[in-house]
C-alpha cells in the first residue's frame, strides 16, 4: 500500500498579460485576441478583482466592471490558455 499522496498530473498552462489604462467612469474593455471564459484574472490598480463581484467576463471578448474605473487606473489581464508541446 502506498504511503501519501497519489500524483495528480495538470495541463500545462501558458499565460500573456494585456494592459489598459482607463478612462474617466469607463467600465467596459475590450481584449484583442479575446480570452477563454473562466480563465481571465483582472488586476486594477495592482489589486486582484473578483469575478461576478467586481467584473464580469463572460462572452471571451469584453470585461465590464461592476463599477467605473478612476481615470488613468492601471487595468491588467491575465489570460490564461492551454499550453501544447
């Protein structure tokens, strides 16, 4: 019988950051190339939001934030893709 933990394999996961800089009041970005839904992380101000709190991501293409953003807020997008050798 073995002893611990049996290993669990994952996928490899690639990521690239896309960044805006916002507007006045602006609670819609849209993101080149798009993203998988369920697989963006969204950073503003160097602070992590929650999704369905504080943003929506739901169609790969838009973010809309449940609240504007302060003009010249630092938007970042980290999204996530599968990674294939």
């Amino acid at each position: 019988m073995p002893i611990g933990n049996q290993i669990q394999y994952t996928d490899n996961v690639a990521s690239k950051i896309v960044s805006a800089t916002a507007t006045a009041s602006q609670t819609t970005f849209n993101i080149l190339d798009g993203y998988r839904v369920n697989a963006i992380a969204v950073y503003k101000q160097g602070l992590r939001l929650s999704n369905g709190v504080d943003f929506t991501a739901t169609d790969g293409s838009t973010v809309v934030l449940t609240s504007g953003a302060n003009v010249n807020d630092k938007m970042v997008f980290q999204i996530y893709d599968d990674f294939d050798v």
